[in-house]
C-alpha cells in the first residue's frame, strides 16, 4: 500500500472522530471535495514572502471560509498522514484544520486504482503518494480532488492519462482543481 507508512502515522492523534463524520455529515445535495495535502498547507502556512504563493495562501483561505456550507468535505489517512508530517507546531495546526473534514476509506478498490495509475504511466513511480489521492477520490466517488500540487496531480498535461486510467479501471474520475476555480463567483459585477 502506497500510504499510511508507520514512519508517517507515529505522531498522528486518534481519528476515529473523522470516521464518524463521514457516516453522519455528509449532505447528499452537495458535491463532495476531497481536500488533498497542499489545500491544508497553503490554508495553515504562515504568510509567504513568494507573491505567487502568498496568492494560494489567501484564495486558499476565502475558499475555505464557504467551502463547508457548499461541499462535503473529505480526505483520506493518507492526507492526515502528510498533514501530521514536518515541524510539530505546525503539524498540529494543519491537523486541527482537518478535524472538520471527513475520511474516507482507502480500500483495496483505491489501492489497486493507485498501482493502475502508475502501471499506466499516469504518474510516475515516484509520485505514488499522489496516485493514492486520485484513486480514494476516484473509487469513493467524489466530484471534485481540490490540490495546489501541479507537478502531478493539477497537471494538463497529465490530465487525459489519469482520466484514462480512472475510467479503464471502471472509475469517473474527480474533476482536479484548485481552490481557485471553485470559488464563487460575484454575480453582484456580473453584467447580462
């Protein structure tokens, strides 16, 4: 399995909270967004010095402030696993943050999607934490895998050989975003 290493989960605290959450929150009238690692870096970073990422940061944060209200929120142990990763002050902000989001289940299904993505050279070997996130999005049908991670998940040119892999193993793919284009629009400038 591609995640949830004993290496990462050490410092992790009890998430059988995050389980129960997915059985009793989820709104069947809204979409569901699987809220990949970077999301909840860029949302809980201290501001970049970078204009390019101190822009992620703060569209990151206005997403987050509605997102809850507009999408059932979801992860995976492989999220909480990155998330608890690093610096522990900082660990433990990114992990505070994800205790409104629910988990989802990393079956067999997902792990087998994850090798497939690989095997089909969608993403590289070395990105196989990454096809782990696209396969629990694509097996637990979620509709939108929300990611900052352009190098291999948000990827143009990545994009049909994933959706390719994800459909030739029997799954629709999620559309993979950024908080970015998911953000409301201001209909109140809008013109007819």
């Amino acid at each position: 399995m591609p995640w949830g290493g004993s290496e990462r989960t050490s410092c992790l605290p009890d998430i059988e909270h995050w389980r129960a959450r997915a059985d009793r929150d989820v709104n069947p009238m809204r979409p569901t967004a699987y809220i990949e690692t970077s999301v909840v870096s860029y949302l809980t970073a201290r501001p970049s010095r970078d204009v390019v990422i101190a822009a992620y940061q703060e569209i990151t944060r206005e997403w987050w402030r509605d997102a809850p209200e507009r999408f059932n929120l979801v992860a995976s142990q492989l999220v909480v696993a990155e998330a608890g990763a690093g610096d522990p002050d900082a660990a433990r902000i990114r992990l505070e943050a994800l205790k409104t989001v629910a988990l989802l289940d990393a079956t067999a299904a997902a792990e087998s999607l994850a090798q497939t993505l690989v095997d089909l050279d969608a993403l590289p070997r070395q990105a196989a934490d990454d096809a782990a996130h696209i396969a629990v999005a694509a097996t637990n049908g979620v509709d939108f895998l929300v990611t900052w991670n352009f190098r291999h998940i948000a990827n143009a040119a990545m994009r049909a050989r994933i959706e390719h892999a994800c459909r030739s193993a029997g799954y629709e793919p999620p559309v993979i975003c950024t908080p970015n284009e998911l953000l409301e629009a201001d209909h109140e400038d809008a013109t007819d």
